[in-house]
C-alpha cells in the first residue's frame, strides 16, 4: 500500500462503506453484501496504482448496489 492521500483517501472510504456492508449483511444475512464488504475491506492494502484503487472500489460499490436485497 502506498501513502499517498489519494491510496489513504480511498482506504477509508471503501473501508467506512465495507463495514457498512458487513453490518447490513450480519443484520439481513445475505452472503453478497458480506463478501462485497470483506473485499472492500482488504483489497485497499493489496492495489498500488491510485486510478485502480478507486476504480475497482467504485465496481465493487456497484455490484453491492445491484445485489441488494431490497
């Protein structure tokens, strides 16, 4: 993981909007949002390049939208 403020920004922003998943998943048990939440969770310490880190944050944002269980 690098320490840019873009590498650290987008840390915790996928990493506030994993934990939400994760919580919702716990609550509805729907094994989507819980693996969704996890990756956004980790994924951050395993990507270098800025560009691919909020890109693959934003699919992984997006697939937790269109697999909701509403």
């Amino acid at each position: 993981m690098s320490f840019s403020w873009s590498s650290l920004a987008a840390g915790f922003f996928f990493g506030v909007w994993g934990m939400f998943l994760i919580k919702r998943a716990k609550r509805e048990s729907h094994l989507p949002s819980l693996l969704i939440g996890l990756a956004l969770i980790v994924y951050p310490y395993l990507v270098e390049n800025s560009y691919a880190l909020w890109g693959i944050g934003f699919g992984l944002l997006f697939a937790a939208y269109r697999l909701a269980k509403y």
